[in-house]
C-alpha cells in the first residue's frame, strides 16, 4: 500500500496562507501557455503593423512593408521563444533572449518616432496627400505611439513579466495608486499591473504630457516618459492641427 500524505499542521496551514496572501495578484503569468499576454503581445503588434501599412508612403522609410515585416518577425523571436517554459516547469533566463527582446522594443520606439517625424516634414514642405488622409496619419502614429509605450512600460516594470509573476522584483519602475495604497485596500494580496495598465499610463502620458496617478520611479522611465511626450507632442501640437487648418471650409 501506499504511504498516506500527511496532512499540515495548524501551523504549516497558516504560513501557507501568509505566503499565498504575501504572491503578486493581478499580473500576467507570462510563462503560462494560458497567459494573456501570449494573445495580448502580438495582437497589438498587428495592430501597429495594420496600421502602419495605412500610413502615406511619405511617413515612412523605404518601402512601405519594410519595417512592418520586421515587426512581425519580431513577434516570434522576442516572445514565444523567451516565454515559454521549460518541460521541468522552470523559466527561460536567456540573456540574449531578454537583449534581442530589448532591440526588437527599442526598434518599435524608434519607427514611431520616425513616423512622427516625417509626418511633421511632410506637413511643412508640402504635400499631394489630402488634409483629412494626412489627419488620419496623425491620429494613427499617437494609436502607434500609446501601444509601443505601453509594451515597452509592459517588459521593463520591475525586471519584466517574469520577475513580476514569480514575486521576484527588486526595484519597482512605477508605482501605481494600488500599490501605494496597501496589500489591505486589493483584497489582502500585493497587486500587480496588467497589460492594461501600462497601455493606460502610455495613454495618458501622452493626452497630459505628464505622470497621472502613475509614477515613474527610475531615471530610465523618466527619459521613456520624456521621449513618448516629444513624440505626441509634435504630432498633436503640430502635425494635426497644421493638417485640421489645411481642410478647406466651405
């Protein structure tokens, strides 16, 4: 016969407890093949990509498809591969994984700009494209502008998705009114972001061009806060109100 399993103690019992109560709630398990973030992280990617490909030819670099390609290639090298776990249920800790990721991020942040940056040169050297086309570009770099911040706030907050689904943090990068409030205001258990919650503070940075009820911690943050506020700034300020001024009236 088999041995019987012992039951805990009163004692075990509760420090079992204390220790589940003291786990991050509210965050991704991002090494689970039911985590959100394995839907979540290439849909926006294909939605930046989608709507990249509708930009006018004169906001971007190279051929249109160019650097949408690349992004989409960068969904399996920067994701999957470093996501998934191992068949002993321990996770993928590959430098090079994790830097290739932080190219792949930096990349997307640099094509935002980018686009930005032409959209604003076309504007003010004159172009064939139609007032309501060129406004539509404006509005579809700041949709691109919020989704690369956000994924990119998503990967590095605390060490990234793994550190912060396996209670591993050091040095948080945000910090959010629920966590400033207490383990005693979220149900008795540490909470954590979600996806959403960066895709919001990227949102928000760049409607008030400032921290909201969300805090940057780290220098790091602070420049990525500065960088995305320039970026929404020239297009808002200037891109799209040059573009609503073009639009003939009557």
């Amino acid at each position: 016969m088999s041995a019987r399993r012992a039951q805990p103690t009163k004692d075990e019992a509760h420090a079992q407890g204390a220790a589940a109560d003291e786990r991050p709630s509210g965050g991704e398990h991002f090494g689970s093949r039911r985590s959100p973030a394995w839907v979540l992280v290439p849909a926006v990617v294909i939605v930046i990509v989608a709507i990249q490909l509708t930009l006018p030819p004169t906001v971007t670099i190279g051929p249109l498809w160019l650097i949408p390609l690349i992004e989409l290639v960068g969904i399996p090298l920067g994701i999957a591969i470093r996501a998934w776990p191992r068949r002993d249920g321990t996770w993928r800790t590959d430098r090079f994984m994790d830097r290739s990721m932080d190219v792949y991020l930096c990349f997307l942040a640099a094509a935002s700009a980018l686009n930005a940056v032409l959209l604003l040169t076309t504007l003010l050297s004159g172009s064939e494209d139609s007032p309501v086309r060129l406004l539509l570009a404006g509005f579809g770099v700041l949709v691109i502008n919020v989704f690369t911040f956000g994924l990119i706030y998503w990967w590095i907050d605390g060490g990234g998705p793994v550190k912060r689904a396996t209670g591993q943090v050091v040095q948080w990068d945000f910090q959010y009114p629920q966590q400033a409030s207490g383990p005693e205001q979220t149900s008795g258990q540490a909470w954590t972001p979600r996806m959403l919650d960066y895709f919001y503070t990227a949102y928000t940075n760049i409607i008030a061009f400032s921290p909201t009820d969300t805090m940057p911690l780290t220098h790091r943050v602070k420049l990525l806060f500065t960088l995305q506020s320039a970026i929404s700034l020239v297009t808002i300020l200037v891109t799209v109100s040059r573009a609503i001024n073009m639009i003939p009236v009557g």
